[in-house]
C-alpha cells in the first residue's frame, strides 16, 4: 500500500498511484493478453472469480478451468490480480443478493476458499455498482440507495469478521459505487461500513477530469474522513474517437492523482462492442492508441513522483508529478517551460506546444523543472462555465428542469447525492 501525506487540501501518495486494467478473464478472455498487460506497465489487473462458478453446488469448492483458475497464471507471470466478489448465487436466497447471516456466511466461506485457493491475491472488492442497482439482485434491486447502502455496510461487515475469524486479512475495498455518490456513502458510512473496510471503491465515470478532485473533496468532507482512500476501481470513458479516449486517460489519470486516489483502474484492457473506444488494445492483443497513453503514465509520469496540483493561471488545469512531469490542458493559449520535452497523450514529441481543452499535453524533465517558470500565453477566453465551475464556490444551488408542459422538476441523482 502507498504511502501517503497530506499537504493543505492535496494528498501526496509516495511512490505515485498505483495504476491497472480491468479484465475478463473470468469471462473467457484469451490469457495471451497478459502479455500485453506487462506490456502495458500495469501495476495491477481487476476481474473475478464469480461465486456460481467457483461453487456450481453449494458447499462444494472448484477452481479448474482457465476461466475460475486464471489468476494462478497471472500470478506466475508477475501480475498482481484483484478480485471482485459479488454477494449472489443461484443457490442461496433464491438467487437474489445474499441478506440473511447464513447468506453471507456462505459468501464468506467462499471468498475464504478462493483466497487459500489463489494465495498471491491480497486485494478484493466486495460488490460492484451498489448504489446504482446495476448488479443487485432480488428485493434489494427495487429498494431505496440508503436501504441499499445499509445492506451493503453489513454485507462487508459480515464477510470481514468472519475474515478474520479464520486467519485471513486481505485488504477490502467496499463502497462499490458507480459515479461519486456522496449520500448513498454517507449512508453507508452511517451503517458501519468505513470500519469494515481498507478504502473506498468507486467509479468516477460522470466525474469529468475537470472537476473530480472537487467532487471527492466533497465526499471526504461528508463523511468526515480527510485522509480516506479511495480507490477507482473502474474509471474510462466512451468517446467518439480511439484517439479521444487516450486524451482522456491522461486528463483523468493524472485528475485521480492529484486528487489522491490509492489506486485507479481503466475500463478495459480489451475492446468490446459495448462500449466504444475504452479498450486499450483489440481482442486480438494490438494496441490501440489509449494504450500509447496508458504506457506513457504507467512508466513515464506516474513514476515521477506524487502528483499535485499547480495554480498555472484561468482555464488551465496542470498538475504536476515530482519535479519533472507536467500535465496540463486548458484554453487554446501558447505554453512554455523551460528544460521540458513536451509531448501529446500519446507520448509523441510536440515541436510548438499550445494548450487545448481536449488535448492534454505532458511536459517531462530530464532534470528538474522550475514550475515558477511555467508560461502561458495570452487567450480570448476570459470565462468559461464549464473550466470555472465550482462545488466549494457560492452560494447554495440546485437543479431543476422545465418540461414543455411548463413543469419544473428536480432532477434525481443516481444513487443518492451524485456530484
């Protein structure tokens, strides 16, 4: 685990955040796409060992077959695997997402077992999407999020004591929140969860880069908990263009960064049909250009140093790693710094860097750079409602829509309470 520190409102993780890929190897993926996760320079992969496949009958524990025994191969390739265990199986409860003690004592019972099972692993996920209902089942499928979430708290409440019991002490992450759903974990929170857990699992997919640091520092705030960790265990974005999707991996890479986040995990290693321009390479292992952009943080930025954020001027966000990396994206505006080799998200040289709003640019060092000495030049734009919005701003506000039938309603957040 990183370490961190805290420095006025920024965290600074020591040694840089850890940065992995989501997969489907429990899905059928070919495994001849780990070597693109070495490739990549990935610290970590996400993907599961789903309960009714490592229990078909209950009470009986099996783990052959590439898709329930992948992780033992990634382990003997150097990979550090994470695993997501959902709280439903077609033999208890009906089916529906495990409530009763006995339910989760048998979810525990085989998190156990697959844990002695696949020794190298030592970080698991309890649920995923939670808040939102995209992967609950039964009752708690139609309930409120504060229903949910209290669910939730005892779920992962359940399977660390009885953890613990047997010997065993993974670091767990619960939350498993889709976007930043403030309420929903505050909720949770309320019901007990931040002692059940490691950190906090969330994915920040309507978060843009822009304004997710904001976004956490509201969710810390509410819990009362400044030095939470939190882990993005999906983040990614479809994007109408492959090359858009590796510009927004670097913003969003290096927005998580500064914002303090333990671990981040991109959504996904592998194109799929559903989800346009977020795989990294294409099922058949060749990259895509998000991979250029992925390599280029993973072994060029990220090892730099903690990342923080620098005051580089209006409609300009930069973010700096170390002493000698730079991201930095804003208003169309010329950029100089002295000693840098200026580069585009996909790690090719830049012979006259200029800011954009959508192409991130990344500055390294082959010494130290004065950031002091950070230019920027002159642009037209003197505001702009997205670049300048503020949560911690102002007075208090709402939103609200009018229907053409003259109607106001308030908009509903997913989840409860979604920046």
């Amino acid at each position: 685990m990183p370490a961190r520190v805290r420095i006025a409102d920024q965290f600074l993780i020591e040694g840089g955040m850890d940065l992995g890929v989501a997969t489907h190897f429990s899905q059928g993926w070919d495994l001849g796409l780990a070597a693109e996760v070495r490739a990549l320079g990935a610290d970590h992969v996400r993907d599961a060992v789903r309960w009714e496949a490592g229990e078909a009958v209950p009470g009986t524990y099996a783990f052959e077959g590439l898709e329930r025994s992948f992780p033992d191969r990634l382990a003997e390739a150097g990979i550090d695997t994470r695993l997501v265990y959902l709280a439903r199986h077609p033999g208890y409860e009906g089916g529906a997402t495990v409530t009763t003690e006995a339910g989760i004592a048998a979810l525990t019972d085989y998190i156990a077992t697959s844990l002695t099972r696949f020794g190298a692993v030592a970080t698991i996920e309890i649920g995923n999407e939670f808040n939102a209902a995209n992967f609950v089942w039964g009752p708690l499928k139609e309930a409120g999020y504060e229903e949910r979430a209290a669910a939730h708290a005892r779920i992962v409440t359940g399977v660390r004591t009885g953890l613990e019991a047997a010997g065993q002490s993974p670091r767990i992450l619960g939350g498993a929140a889709h976007s930043v759903p403030v309420d929903y974990l505050a909720a949770a929170a309320e019901a007990g969860l931040l002692d059940a857990v490691d950190g906090i699992a969330l994915h920040p997919y309507t978060s843009p880069p822009e304004h997710v640091g904001e976004h956490l520092a509201l969710l810390r705030a509410r819990l009362e908990a400044p030095d939470l960790a939190i882990h993005a265990t999906e983040y990614g974005r479809e994007t109408e263009t492959a090359a858009g999707a590796a510009r927004h991996l670097v913003k969003m890479t290096a927005a998580l960064a500064a914002s303090g986040v333990e671990s981040a995990t991109w959504y996904a290693l592998a194109e799929q049909r559903w989800f346009p321009n977020m795989g990294l390479v294409e099922p058949d292992g060749t990259p895509r250009p998000a991979a250029d952009a992925f390599a280029l943080m993973a072994e060029r930025v990220l090892p730099l140093g903690p990342a923080r954020r620098l005051e580089a001027g209006p409609q300009a966000h930069a973010i700096a790693f170390g002493d000698r990396g730079l991201v930095i994206w804003g208003a169309p505006r010329d950029v100089s710094l002295p000693g840098a080799e200026w580069l585009d998200s996909r790690g090719q040289p830049v012979a006259a860097p200029r800011l954009d709003p959508a192409r991130p640019l990344v500055a390294i060092g082959a010494q130290a750079l004065d950031f002091q000495e950070l230019a920027l030049g002159s642009t037209a734009v003197r505001a702009d409602s997205f670049f300048d919005f503020s949560l911690n701003e102002g007075p208090a506000w709402s939103r609200s829509v009018t229907l053409p039938s003259g109607e106001v309603r308030v908009l509903e957040a997913l989840g409860g309470g979604k920046p």
